[in-house]
C-alpha cells in the first residue's frame, strides 16, 4: 500500500534536474545580478574603481566583512524620496509605458484577429511580416523613425503634399514621437500571443452563440473578447514592462522634457556616475514591475480556485 | 404504400398524410456543394409543426449539413429552406426561430453551466427572475444541479452533452435541432433523456429534428424518420413502416436485422408473387404484388423474428419452408439469433429469432440439428434492388 502511494511522488534523478534547470537560470541571470545591484544600492559614492564603498574582498577576512557590512544603509533609497526628479520619473514612466500599451493593444488587437481569421494558407506568411521587423537592428528601426518623423520629414513631406497641413507638425522630441516609437517597436510583442489565444478559438462557440440569438458583433464581445484575455493580458504585460524601463526611444524620439527613469537612470550612471543612486532606481523600478504582476497572479489564481 | 395498419400508432398525428396540411419546415430542391464535392443533393422534404423527426444515415451522409443549412450556418447552394411558411434565404442565424445542439457541443468554457444555459435567454433580454427559474427548471429537467456552477472543462463527457441539451432547450425554439444528441449517455440515461425528450416535445409542442446514429434512439423517439443517403433522401416513413417496408435494400439493411435473399420472379398473380431462391433454389411465396417482370432477380427481405424455427426435416419443394442445419447460435438473453445454413457454401445462412421463453428446454435446438425454417406469405418486401 505505501508502496504504491509513496512511488508517483518519487521523482527520478532526471526528473529532478529538469525542474531544477529554469530555478538555476533563473538564480544565475536574475537573482545573483540582482543581488550586486542591491548591495550596490546600499553603498556610497567614492572617487575609485568600481566608483563605491564599501567593497568586499574575502581576502580581507571575517572582521572586514562585518565592518563593511555595518558601512551599508539605505541611505540612496531616502536621497530618492527627496528628490522629486525620481518620483516623477517613475509616475511618467509608467503612465507612458501605460498609454502606450492601450495604443498597442488597441492596434494590435484587429491584426491579430485579422491574422487568426485569414485563410489557413495565408497565417504563416502572416506571421512572418509580423516577426520581420526585429531582422533589422532595433537601434536603426528607431534611428529610421527620426527621419520619418522630423519636422522635413517623410510624414510632414507627405502631409503637406496632400494639402492636409499648411505648416509641418512638430512631432519629433514630443511625447507622441516616444509613443509612436514604443508602438512600432512592441508591437509584435502583444500580436503573438494575442494570436495563438485568437487561433486557438473554436469557432463552433462564436456560431453557438449566434444561434442563441447573439449577432456576430455581440458574440465577439460576450466570447471572443472574454477568451483571448490571457493573450491580451500576457501581450501587454510584453509591452508595458519593456517600456517602462525604456531608454532608447525616449532617448532618440523624446524631447528634452520627456521624462523617463530609463532615461533618469542613464543621466545618474553616465554622466553622474552615481552607481549606488542609479542601482536603488533600478531595484526600485523591478519593485514596482514585480509587485503588480505578483498580485495579478494572485487575484488570477484566488478567481480560478473561486470558480472550481 | 399498403392501406393496412403497420405497428402501434402513438397518437392521433399523422399531418404528412393530408396533402394540404402545410409543412412548417420545407426543404425544396436543396443541393449543398463544397466545392466539388456534392453533400447534399436536390433534397426535398417537408416536416410538420410539432412532429418528432428524425434523420437517419451513415457517416459523411450530410444529416450535419442539413441541419446547419436550417440554422443558417451553410447557404444552400441551390434551393430554397422555409420555416414556417417563410423563405429563410438571406436570414441571419440569429434571428431564426431555431436551436441547436451541436455535434461537439460548443460549451463556453468560460462561463459556468448555468451561464452557460441562461446565455440564449439573456440574449432577449428576459428579466432575470424568470431566466433564474427556466435555468432552474433546465437543471433539473437535466440532472445537472449539483453542477450550476461549474466550468464546462470540470464536467464529464456525459454531463457536457446534458448541459449543450439544456442550452439549446432553454430558449423553447419553435425547432429544435438536436445533431447526436445522446451519443455519450450511458444506456440507462440515454433511454430516461428519449423519453424526456418526447415528454417536453409534446408539452412544449415543439418540433424536434433529431439526427442519430442508433436506429434504435430514431425509432423510439421520431414520429417519422427520414434515412440518407450521399446527400440524399432513401425512404421518409414512420418507424414501423421503415421497419416493416423498406423501400430498397440499403434501408432494409441499415435498420435493424434482416435476410437478404436474392430471387427471381417466376410467376405473377392477382393474389401476389411466386419466386426462387437463386443459390439455393427454395420456393417464396409473397402476397406482394412487384412491378418487377417475370425472371427478373429481386431481393426478398424478412426480418429474422418473421422466420419460424423448428426441428425436423423440411418437405422439398414445399412452399415457404426451407431445410437446412443449425450453424451458429448468438444467445443474447432474451432472444437467441439462430444461423440456419441453407446450401453448400458456409456463408449462405438464414437468421432466425428464437424467443428463449422458458429457462430451460427439454431438447434445445443446438449445433448441427436439422431444422426447418418456415414463414407467411407477407412476412417480408420484395425489393427491387
Ligand atoms: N465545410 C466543409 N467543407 C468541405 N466538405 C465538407 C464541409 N462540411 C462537410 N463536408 C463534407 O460533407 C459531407 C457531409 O458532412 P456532414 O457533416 O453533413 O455529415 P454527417 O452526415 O453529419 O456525418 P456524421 O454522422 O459523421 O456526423 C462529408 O463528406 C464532409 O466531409
Ligand atoms: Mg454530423
């Protein structure tokens, strides 16, 4: 009897190291960097290379350790409160990052439904004009967006051919160009997934619910829209994470008053070479990714389990 | 058809043998292509208010087309569908005063059993106190209660196939179609749901359009059942008619058990039809009368329950009566499926149903036992092909 409950729970060796694999990637790529930003976040400022005190070295022994542990605070965490710069950097970042990611959706959605719609023989190609942009540089897709969008631009030139405008509209170094920027480079990003949750639905269901009395464009709201939500959510959390973090495309299509803590962040560790203050932007900023996604999942699991 | 009464009448309904009594639903001259592939050809067929129909056929026949051509799913390529007296062409599903139950259910997975059912109700935007009692009322008619508030994924293939069934029922169409309604119920369930059904189509005074394999399930629940064929119409008849006057060889083998015997005309009459066997040169004499001609082959069939049983030696050239040995017997409880074999080759068998009505039998008829099988003169159909 123990025998037999006791066997399923046994994993083999293999079995062990294949769940082991994505734990050990995820501890050597994202926590132990992770944790040297953090330590470097608790430092301070110095004339030296690497550019911060204290510094560990094993060879110095235990009592050096301890002494250079008591040197650690939080200081760089209160400098960020003070300063407004920070804050405001982050709310824009993120409402950026948000408006973006509505564009993209609201862009993206009608071509992954369109793709997921097209005839069988069409989806491949499809697909591959979608995924086609990222065999170019995205350094020089975003450079490309310059030329199009500067005031002699290729859209003004165009604009004005039409007659549509009199005077070329200014919308490089504006928020609209990091929009614009944001949008064309993520959106592959949400089409994908949007995609297979969109190719995945059983088109019997759209026809069941017309037949209870649903017109197509009711039925797209009462089961299309509910049944693709994992892919729109997974699609957008690809978009909005990026983007918040952003720093080429402010950088290049943004104005000056553009804020970004992509950007903020760049000025503290390059021009400042404020390592320590620069690394508690960056662990702050992972908080403020990872705590809303941590909660969703929550919520997701809490409605799943409410469900059953 | 012969003027005589053909197996019990369930009631006094019989619409479809008044020429003028108008057709609630009409197929007239309905062709579905796919391409260039035929799935349904130049099908007429009328179906009346309130009547229980069934269609009956094989795989790949086109029941699934007709139906959805009835939704509103499939345009007929040409033709023209009328539900009650109105030309559905250009009709958008949605507005047609039908349901459906589909073939793979097509259950929302993201809505609850109960929301599942109540989603053709809030599509009329009833007021919620009575689609809260008619979902109740689904439930219940379905056994599903204790299930109201689960996923469809967290159901069994049965309880999925009961709740597609109260969906579609919900709404009380004027027509219902039911594709394979109960293909995955067990037998004790599947024989509650028929009768279920013919319940509910009786007091709602719906009409159902049921497609189903088992002729059984289509002879239990259909006032009439049609039988298809590629694309088209074999026989449209009542049960007992279908069962006891097939009107070609394919429905006399598709429903139920029957002996096929291939035969020539050898003499016609007033009183009927005189024909023998060809493999096996046994005399038949039918009442029938055929538009077949004398030396013409036909084929007779009789129904294995028609066919009469007995030990001892047939007499030779005795009308009717045909000698032979006991080659295989299949016991199935109630009855026992005797193979007679009547010539040389070993395939060339008659099937007789022998009643076990005693639990045990002096001298059972066994293997090898000379028998002679005897019948009447209209136990069975002459087919012409
Ligand atoms: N959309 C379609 N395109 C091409 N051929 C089709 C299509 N739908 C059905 N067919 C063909 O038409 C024929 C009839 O199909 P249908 O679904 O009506 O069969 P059925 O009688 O319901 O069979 P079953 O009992 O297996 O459900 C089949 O040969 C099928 O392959
Ligand atoms: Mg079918």
């Amino acid at each position: 009897m123990t025998d037999e409950i006791a066997a399923p729970a046994k994993r083999t060796f293999g079995g062990k190291l294949l769940i082991a694999v994505p734990y050990l990637w995820l501890l050597i790529f994202f926590l132990a960097p992770f944790l040297i930003v953090f330590k470097i976040s608790l430092s301070q400022v110095a004339i030296a290379i690497p550019p911060y005190i204290p510094t560990f070295d094993l060879a110095e022994g235990w009592q050096a350790f301890t002494d250079n542990l008591a040197e650690l605070s939080l200081e760089n965490y209160l400098w960020l409160t003070e300063d407004a710069l920070y804050w405001k950097s982050y709310v824009s970042s993120v409402i950026i990052a948000g408006i973006s990611t509505m564009l993209t959706l609201l862009i993206g959605y009608p071509i992954a439904y369109g793709m997921a719609r097209s005839p069988r023989a069409w989806r491949p190609t499809l697909l591959m004009l979608v995924i086609l942009p990222f065999w170019t540089s995205f350094l020089i897709r975003v450079y490309a967006w310059i030329g199009i969008l500067k005031n002699e631009g290729l859209l003004n030139q165009f604009l004005l051919m039409l007659g549509l405008i009199d005077e070329p509209l200014v919308i490089l170094n504006t928020n609209i160009a990091v929009y614009i920027g944001i949008v064309y480079s993520y959106l592959p990003f949400l089409v994908l997934p949007l995609y297979a949750s969109l190719e995945r639905l059983d088109g019997s269901l759209l026809e069941a619910a017309e037949d209870l009395g649903s017109p197509p464009w009711k039925a797209f709201w009462q089961i299309t829209v509910p049944l693709s939500l994992p892919g729109v959510i997974a699609g957008c959390f690809l978009v909005f994470i990026p983007a918040v973090g952003e720093f080429v495309i402010p950088d290049l299509l943004g104005g000056s008053d553009t804020l970004m803590i992509g950007k903020t962040l760049w000025v503290e560790f390059f021009n400042n070479r404020d390592w320590p203050v620069s690394s508690a932007v960056a662990v702050i900023l992972i908080l403020i990714l990872v705590i809303p996604i941590v909660l969703f999942q929550n919520q997701q699991q809490k409605m799943s389990e409410a469900d059953g | 058809m012969a003027k005589k009464s053909i197996g019990p009448v369930r009631r006094e309904f019989v619409p479809w043998e008044s020429p003028d009594h108008p057709p609630f639903i009409e197929f007239r001259n309905v062709t579905k292509k796919f391409g260039e592939f035929t799935a349904v050809n130049d099908l007429s067929l009328k179906i009346y208010e309130r009547e229980f129909f069934a269609l009956l056929g094989g795989s790949g026949c086109g029941k699934t087309t007709l139906m959805r051509m009835l939704a509103g799913f499939e345009t007929p390529t040409t033709g023209q569908i009328f539900l009650d007296g109105q030309d559905m062409a250009g009709i958008p599903p949605y507005r047609r005063p039908s349901n459906m139950m589909f073939q793979s259910y097509a259950l929302f997975p993201h809505m609850s059993v109960e929301k599942n059912i109540a989603f053709g109700l809030k599509q009329d935007k009833l007021p919620a106190q009575d689609i809260e009692s008619r979902v109740a009322e689904m439930l219940r008619l379905t056994k599903l209660e204790e299930f109201a508030k689960r996923k469809p994924h967290q159901l069994s293939g049965g309880q999925r196939q009961r709740v597609a069934l109260a969906r579609s029922l919900a709404k009380r169409p004027k027509v219902l179609l039911l594709d394979e309604p109960l293909g995955a119920l067990d037998r004790k369930l599947r024989e509650e749901t028929q009768f279920e059904l013919m319940a509910l189509q009786e007091d709602l005074e719906m009409t159902f359009l049921i497609v189903t394999h088992d002729q059984e399930e289509a002879m239990t629940v259909a006032d009439r059942i049609a039988v298809m064929d590629k694309g088209q119409l074999v026989q449209v008849a009542t049960p007992a008619e279908i069962y006891e006057t097939p009107n070609s060889k394919f429905v006399a083998d598709f429903i139920g058990d029957v002996n096929l015997i291939e035969a020539k005309v050898v003499e016609k009459s007033t009183t009927g039809t005189r024909l023998v066997s060809v493999t096996d040169g046994f005399v038949i004499d039918s009442e029938q009368n055929t538009d077949a001609g004398t030396d013409e082959t036909v084929w007779y069939a009789i129904r294995p329950e028609k066919v009469r049983i007995a030990q001892g030696t047939g007499e030779a050239g005795a009308v009717n009566q045909i000698g032979g040995l006991v080659w295989d017997i299949a016991y199935l409880g109630d009855v026992s499926i005797i193979h007679v074999k009547v010539g040389e080759d070993d395939h060339d068998t008659i099937r007789s149903t022998f009643a076990n009505v005693s639990r045990m039998v002096e001298k059972p008829i066994t293997w090898d036992d000379e028998v002679v099988l005897t019948f009447d003169r209209d136990a069975g159909v002459i087919l012409r092909g």
